[in-house]
C-alpha cells in the first residue's frame, strides 16, 4: 500500500470512519445481491481519492475509473490503484498509464456504467444538462453540493441512492468538534484516565494469568492493557458519531418515506428546533 502523504493526515482522520464507510458497506451488496466486486469511479484528485480507494471503500470493490483535473483514467477490468497513484506522483498526470483509456473530458468518467459514483471534486458536477448520462446506483457526495438539487430530485425519482454531503462529510466537523471541546479544557484527551484503565486491565491480566495457569509475555501484556491514545479516542468518537448519524438518517427516510438528503435535513431542524425550545433565546 502507497504511504499516505503527511499533509493528509488530519484528511485520513476526517474521512476514514466518515458516513461514507458505512452508507456504502450497508448498500453495497443490496445493489448486486451478492459478494461480486462492485465497480465505482471517482472524480476528484488528489487527497479525497487515496483516502477513499486506500482505506475506506470495501475490499470487493473494483476501481473502474478515476479523475483529475486535466484527465481521467478508464479501465472496464479494474485499475491497478497503487500503481496509478504511483505514476501519477513520477509524472505528473495519469496519461501514459497502462492499457487505460484516458477520458480528455475528466467529468465524463461519471457517465460511465458503475455501480457507486463518488464526486469529489468540485460543485454542480451533476446537473440537467449531464443527469440523465449517470449510470450509477450509488452516488456518495465526497465533494460540497456537487448534484444541483434538480438533478437530485431526477436521480431519487430514478431510484438512485444518494448518500448527501450533508451526511457523508460530517466526519470533518465532528472532529473539529472535537478539537473545540479539548481548547475549552486545555487538556488532551485521555490524559486523566489513560493510566487507571491501564492498571485496571493489569490488575485483570493477574488474575487471568492466575487461572489459566500462563504467563502472558511483555509484548502481550503491552498490547492488552495499553491505554488508549488521543488519537485513538478521537477515531472512537468520530465513528460512535457518524454510525449513530447515518442510523438516524435511514430510520427517518424510512419513517418519512423520503430520500436520505431530505431525512438528515428534517433531523438537523429538529435537533435545532429541540435546542432552541429547552435553551430559549440563549443561543438565538
């Protein structure tokens, strides 16, 4: 596996237990019925696309296309993603990749046929002049608002699931969240309980070793009782944050008999109307 960059590090926080993991690996397999490989393509280089293919998208799935700025790569078989990215960091552009077809028009690769689409570049990629050329069954918003809502209202009415912005790139302000909370307290996570769950699973250990009749060896005991660290309580919160938002969302698209979009909008207002009525004007 390609290194990730060090200037992505925070991206790899924000995106790697995002919405996107779970709406996908919840509707991936509804779409074929089966454990085939799911084909996707992905327009939007360069952070958004590594993280997606390198550690969020499931195991089954089969890069058929990707794009750039200046172009996009095509492979009905499958590209070779780590050796893409490689070429792509020598010479600068996918061009020359391989048997790939290179698409001079990038956005063109979303109207190839594809199980999940993932727009990740930029704004109103998706509209009434192109809407109708998706093939897609699946279309995770990575990018900010890149369907325009008219084209949205004919990808639902067509029976497209859509996985919105609204919910898919809420990992990005819930750690920012996150990072608020700890400014308030001007003390890292974890640093008031990290060494008592540590003697508190020693203390465990003991009397799991004393019953078994094994000594665990310094390597395993370290592994056991390590505490956790900040950035391992933070990745704890973010997917405890964005599972329980992606639940609420499909219980009240269920409930409401509407599209994803609409159910984590109808969700926001309420939870705002809710703080509102318990706070008063306090926050108005």
């Amino acid at each position: 596996m390609l290194p990730l960059f060090p200037s992505i590090a925070l991206f790899q926080i924000v995106w790697r237990l995002s919405g996107l993991k779970l709406q996908l690996q919840t509707h991936v397999f509804a779409v074929k019925g089966n454990n085939a490989p799911n084909s996707v393509s992905i327009l939007g280089m360069f952070v958004a696309n590594l993280l997606y293919v390198l550690v969020i998208l499931p195991r089954s799935a089969k890069i058929i296309g990707i794009g750039e700025h200046d172009v996009s790569a095509y492979d009905a078989n499958g590209l070779d993603i780590e050796a893409i990215f490689k070429h792509r960091a020598e010479k600068g552009t996918f061009r020359g990749f391989g048997n790939a077809e290179m698409l001079e028009d990038p956005i063109k690769i979303m109207e190839r046929e594809c199980d999940i689409l993932i727009p990740a570049a930029l704004e109103r990629q998706i509209g009434l002049k192109n809407v109708k050329n998706i093939k897609a069954k699946i279309i995770g918003e990575a990018a900010n608002g890149p369907i325009t809502p008219a084209a949205h209202e004919y990808l639902v009415a067509q029976g497209k699931v859509v996985i919105p912005d609204l919910l898919l790139n809420a990992g990005g302000v819930t750690v920012s969240y996150f990072e608020w909370l700890k400014n308030l307290s001007h003390v890292r996570f974890g640093r008031m309980s990290r060494k008592w769950e540590e003697a508190g699973k020693s203390k465990l250990l003991t009397l799991v070793e004393q019953n078994a009749g094994r000594q665990l060896t310094p390597q395993e005991r370290r592994a056991v009782i390590h505490g956790a660290e900040e950035h391992e309580l933070v990745y704890s919160g973010l997917e405890d944050t964005m599972i329980g938002a992606c639940e609420e969302t499909r219980a009240t698209a269920a409930l409401k008999k509407t599209d994803f979009r609409t159910a984590a909008l109808v969700n926001a207002i309420q939870k705002i109307a809710t703080v509102t009525e318990q706070s008063g004007k306090m926050f108005i």
